[in-house]
C-alpha cells in the first residue's frame, strides 16, 4: 500500500519530532520572546561594558605582545569586551537551557498530545533524539543571533574588526558556552520525562541547577579558602568545580581568552577572574566534562521513557 | 454528512472469519488483525484488565461494548504500545509492539478517547505532523490532507489555529489524522463521547462509511445502540472481564432463548376467551394481560403468526401488534448486572442527546414489558 508510509528511521523520527517543537517555540512565540529577552539584555551589558572600560583597558596595548597571547595585540581591548558579559553572565544563559528542556516530554504528556505521537511508528528513543534536538535547536538560533550581534555591536563601538583569529576564538568561546546549555537543557529534559506535572519539571530542574551545582561549586570554593593548604589543583576542589557545567564552560573561555597570560601582563582582570573560577581548569576536560552529562542526562531520559508507562 | 470523496483507496476486504476466544498459536491465521493472549493489566490494586483473550479479524467491525471503567481504554492503550500490560501478550497483525514491532502501526489509526493537539499549530500543521510521523511522501501527505480535510469537512479551516476548534471539529481532525495513512485497521475509543447529537450522528456516519468500505473497525463504546448500529460482532468487557464474546446476530438468538421474545398485542375487546387461546398456542411461554394490552412471551420467533391466528381466531379485533427485539441492551444489562454494583459506571449508559431519546425509550418499553 503505497499511501501507508514507510515507518520512519531513527533520524528521520527525530527529525520530524524537533521539527514539530520549533514550530510550536515560534508559534507559542517563546522563541521570540525569550530569545529577544537574552539578545536585547546580552547587547546592553555588551555595550555598557564597551563604553564604560574602553578607555580604562586602553592603556594597557603596548604590555601585550602579539606572539605571548592568544588575544592579538590590537584586539586585545575588544576581545575582552566580546567575552566579559558572556563570561559575568554564563550562569543566566544557563537558564535559557532549562527554558528549552524542562517541559519537552511532561507537557506532551499532560496535554494528552503524547499518544498521538507514540501511537505512530517512531520509537521512544526516536523521540527523545528528536526532543533534544528541538531544544538544541531552538538555544543555538538565539545563541547565534546573541553572538552574532553582541559581536557585531563591539566591532561598531571600538571602531575595528577583529582579525580572524580572534573572531574564531571567540566562537569557539561560545562554543563552551553553548555546550554548557545543551547540558543543562539535557537534564532538564530528564526531569521532564519522569515527573507529572510541567511545575514539577521546572522546579526539580532549578533546585538542582541552582542548590546542587552552585552549593557544591561553591562549597569547594570556600573548601579552598579556608584550607590554606588546598591548591587549585587539589583533586577534591577540582571534582567540585568540575560538577557545575557552568564552571566547565568557562574553562574553555579560560583558555580561549588566556587570562592567565592577560593577568601576568598586568592588565587588572578584576570581574573577569572572579567571573571565571574555573581558572585551573582542563579546558579538555571541561569539554569532555560538558559531553559527558549530555550522554548521562540523554540516556537517562532514553531509559526513563523506554520503560514508563505513560498512564 | 455530506458525502466525501472516495479516500479509500484500499481494496475492500472481506469481511469474513469468526470471533473466538481461543489460545491460538500467533501468526497461525493471517488474518488475525488482533490478538491478545491472557492480557492482565494492574494500576496498583485495580485489576483493570483480566486474563483477556481476544481475536479481531480482518474485515471485522467490531464492537467493544462496556461501561466506564471496563477497561477499554487501557485495552486500546495496550495494543498500541503506549502502556505496558502486567503480564500476558498483545498481538497486531502478528506483531509484538511491546517488543519491537512498532513498524506494524504505520498500518493502524488510532481515534483516541481523550487526546490533546497543539493550540498554536493549525490544523493542516498537525495533519502534516502526522502524515510525516506515519513517514507519508510530501505528496501523498498532500493528496492525502486534501481529501481527507474535505471528508470530515474542515476544509476551511485547516489555516485556524487548532485552538479555537470546537469540540466537535476536534474530533473530526482526529479522525482525519487517523485515515492519514489509509490504515488496514482503525481503532476508535469513544469516538462519539461529549459530541452534540448533530456531530455523534456524522461520526458514526463516518464509521459506517469505513467499516462499508472493509476496513478492520475497533470500536471501543459503552453506547450501546451505536455498537449495534454499526458492528458485526461484540465483545462485552465489564470490569476488566470478557462476559461475552460473539457476532451480533448470535448474541441476540442466544439471548432470546434464555429470555424469549416479546409480543405485545392490542385488541379492542379484550377477555378470557382470547386469552386462553394465546396461552393454549405453542410456543407461548408467558402471558399478562393489561387492559387491551396483551404481552406474549414466546420462545421461538416463528410463532408469531400462530399466535396473532389465535388471537383473530378468538374474535379478538385487533388494533396493533408489536414484536419487541432483543436489543443489545438488553443483553448488556443481562451480562453485566445492570452495570451497576461496585466499580459500576460513573456516567449513565446512555449520553444526552438524540440517541437518548431513541435508547430510552426501548428501555423503558423493555422494563414495562418485563413488569
Ligand atoms: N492511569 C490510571 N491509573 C490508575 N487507574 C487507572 C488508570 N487508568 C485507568 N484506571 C482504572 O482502570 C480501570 C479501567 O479504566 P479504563 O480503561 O479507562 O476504562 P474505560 O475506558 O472502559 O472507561 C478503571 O477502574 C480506572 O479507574
Ligand atoms: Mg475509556
């Protein structure tokens, strides 16, 4: 029967399943409106922090010496202003990871609009593929739209574009971000797919984001500081700040950014080392780190719905 | 309704083979649609579903008769792999969707009994959602969405969002997305519940319309009149337990042998001597007498000319002879103890509306006639 379909592979499931949520995030408007609430704000502080420390950071070109650096020499100064409110604010963009996570699979279940769904020819597995992909997205169009812009704005405010290598390294600085989010979004999509209510969801998500990961990245920090002899090489220090997906997305920028080089040339990091604490940390690993909860919280969600019984 | 064009583009299929509760070996008859092998369902203490044992075949319309809380939406939810049943075995065309064999349901639509769209999609958006999760080619899934939209008649609103529809053009675009994928076997759960009379009504033309047309129809009701409208064979399924497992035909012969048939006749000049021919021809099990009403119980069909013979015979004039069926009413009342009793049915068996009219008033002739 040529008019019967032909079921649907693993991908193509997926697929259509993301495809479907996009379509609902731009009807329902969230994608606008959230995504105009992150561009509009992270353009604010971009420009607040162009024109405020413009000129205090200025003062510091001719310490820096293009070959010791990541940050070459004459975009140091912008550099720094791309990246400072993504930095200051990795822990809010986090939030945006949840926003696309928390309901996926709880609301389809509380509108009655799952069966539909998994009364056709699409696996369960099939189907959280395709929930997660909706979610990444949705977060990496108003990522990209969020950097694109926020770059685009410092070009224009300190005069100049930067050269190639700095535009690379500030997306693949975004890059660790974003990998950040997908974490988060993945484990909001594992809440999603065992509690009842969308509330609960949610709920469940923030207190973990914000009790588990914070208390525990801070709770090493202070750990650390009341210790005089735990180094920031202390395994047990590391294992905590490691845990907070947000601190392992800034090992990345860390590194992209090269701090440590900028803080040795005497320019006064001030916000932006207390913005990144996760100074010591493997950048390597700090990805792997990031890849490495997605696999868990994905395949958690996959184990979930491959044996609930949506009653 | 308004006749729809010709979306069935399937063969039409015999509709042959009978319903038995049998432990057949699975995959030994092709043309076992469904098959569920001691199917037992729990949701904590509740027995929902107990030792089912069930066959559809192919070209069968067949009803699935209980009241609330039989468990006939569990059974649904079952066969189509959304719940997991507690021990036991379902089968779609041979196929296992508890273990891998989901493909099968490209072959199957689903009418479910409670089921929610996205408000902010249109319809045409949601019909396209399904026609590519049944894996439908972009022109098929056209073709397809324009006829059936034009079938149900939503034609005109496939650009509104679905969050206005009523509750009767909901229904209708969840019938349409079950014929997306020309299914060899459609499953509806209730499909006319909560619908005016005017929307009830064109449903069940629509089921009429497609069981005509051959295809395998499952169709789960607790109205009792509209199962015996449509289908061609009934299980009755009250609290978890398969009562009664048979063609339509079969239950009702049965039923009136273990009950009798009514006759009720009406004469202008009622007496004895009438009545005593009645009650002296054969056949005549029972006999009350009401005014000019007379009421034979007669345990064979056939005798209802003997018996209006008799009557005539004994100078009675008659002015009306009525010859009550055996509704499936009656036998739902007979098997499931007037569905009454604990875990008895929430909602009264009958929904408000035209049907009501008709089913009640059988009822209550029936109730008189008994008393
Ligand atoms: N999700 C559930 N949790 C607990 N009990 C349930 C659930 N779904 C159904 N039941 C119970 O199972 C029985 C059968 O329900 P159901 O299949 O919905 O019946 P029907 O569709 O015939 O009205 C009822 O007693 C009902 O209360
Ligand atoms: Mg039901």
């Amino acid at each position: 029967m040529s008019t019967q379909g032909r079921g649907l592979g693993f991908w193509d499931g997926a697929w259509q399943i993301a495809r479907k949520d996009t379509l609902v995030h731009l009807r329902t408007r969230r994608l606008l409106i959230i995504g105009g609430f992150y561009v509009i704000s992270f353009l604010g502080l971009a420009l607040l922090f162009a024109v405020f420390f413009r000129e205090f950071f200025s003062g510091f070109y001719d310490r820096l010496s293009g070959e010791a650096f990541y940050i070459s020499k004459a975009n140091a100064v912008m550099a720094i202003y791309l990246f400072m409110p993504l930095i200051g604010a990795s822990s809010l963009l986090q939030l945006l990871g949840i926003i696309f996570g928390y309901d996926a699979v709880v609301r389809e279940h509380e509108d009655k609009s799952l069966f539909l769904i998994l009364s056709k020819p699409v696996s369960r597995e099939s189907f959280i593929a395709g929930k997660f992909l909706g979610s990444i997205l949705s977060i990496g169009a108003i990522f990209i739209v969020l950097g694109a812009a926020t770059y685009l704005l410092v070009a224009l405010v300190v005069g100049e574009m930067p050269s190639p290598g700095d535009a690379i390294r500030y997306f693949l600085g975004l890059g660790f971000i974003l990998m950040g989010l997908f974490a988060l979004s993945a484990m909001a999509l594992f809440f999603s797919s065992w509690v009842k209510t969308t509330g609960m969801s949610l709920t469940v998500s923030l207190l973990v984001w914000i009790l588990v990961l914070f208390a525990i990245s801070t709770g090493g920090d202070i750990y650390r500081g009341v210790n005089e002899e735990v180094g920031a090489d202390d395994p047990v220090y590391l294992l905590t700040q490691y845990i907070n997906p947000t601190i392992a997305a800034k090992s990345g920028m860390h590194f992209i950014l090269n701090l440590d080089a900028l803080a040795e040339a005497g320019v006064p990091l001030g916000a932006i080392a207390l913005a990144s604490s996760g100074i010591n940390l493997d950048p390597l690993v700090g990805f792997l780190w990031l890849v490495a909860w997605v696999v868990v919280f994905l395949g958690g969600t996959i184990v979930v719905v491959r044996n609930r019984n949506f009653e | 309704m308004a006749r729809g064009p010709d979306v069935f583009m399937a063969m039409p299929r015999a509709g042959q083979g009978g319903v038995t509760a049998v432990h057949a070996p699975r995959g030994s008859d092709p043309s076992v649609v469904i098959e569920t092998l001691r199917l037992n369902k729990f949701y904590g203490k509740v027995h929902a579903l107990r030792d089912l044992d069930l066959q559809v075949h192919e070209g069968d319309v067949f009803g699935f008769l209980g009241p609330n809380g039989a468990g006939k939406t569990t059974f649904t939810k079952i066969l189509l792999g959304f719940v997991k049943p507690t021990t036991g075995w379902s089968y779609l065309f041979g196929q296992d969707v508890h273990a891998g064999g989901r493909q099968v349901l490209s072959r199957v639509g689903i009418v479910p009994d409670q089921f929610g769209f996205y408000p902010n999609l249109t319809g045409r958006a949601h019909l396209d959602f399904y026609g590519r999760l049944y894996g439908l080619a972009a022109r098929d899934r056209e073709s397809r969405i324009e006829e059936l939209t034009k079938l149900v008649r939503l034609e005109h609103r496939m650009e509104t969002k679905v969050g206005g529809y009523s509750h009767g053009m909901r229904q209708r675009l969840v019938i349409a997305h079950a014929l997306l994928n020309d299914p060899d076997l459609i499953i509806f759960d209730e499909p006319t519940t909560g619908l005016d009379p005017k929307g009830a009504y064109e449903v069940r033309q629509l089921l009429r319309q497609l069981a005509s047309r051959g295809v395998t129809t499952f169709l789960s009701s607790h109205i009792l009149f509209e199962v015996e409208e449509i289908c061609t064979k009934v299980a009755i399924l009250n609290r978890g337990v398969l009562l009664k497992l048979a063609t339509v035909r079969e239950l009702k012969k049965e039923f009136s042998a273990v009950s009798g048939e009514q006759l009720e006749i009406v004469v202008d000049n009622p007496g004895t001597r009438i009545l005593d021919a009645v009650r002296g021809t054969k056949g005549v099990v029972d006999l009350k007498a009401e005014a000019q009403r007379l009421t034979a119980t007669i345990d064979d069909p056939d005798q209802v000319p003997k018996v209006v013979e008799a009557v005539v015979g004994a100078g009675g004039r008659i002015r009306r002879v009525v010859e009550r069926q055996v509704s499936l009413e009656d036998l739902f009342l007979h098997y499931t103890d007037d569905g009454l009793g604990p875990g008895a049915p929430q909602k009264p068996v009958v929904p408000p509306g035209v049907h009501q009219a008709a089913s009640t008033t059988r009822a209550s002739r029936w109730k008189e006639g008994k008393r």
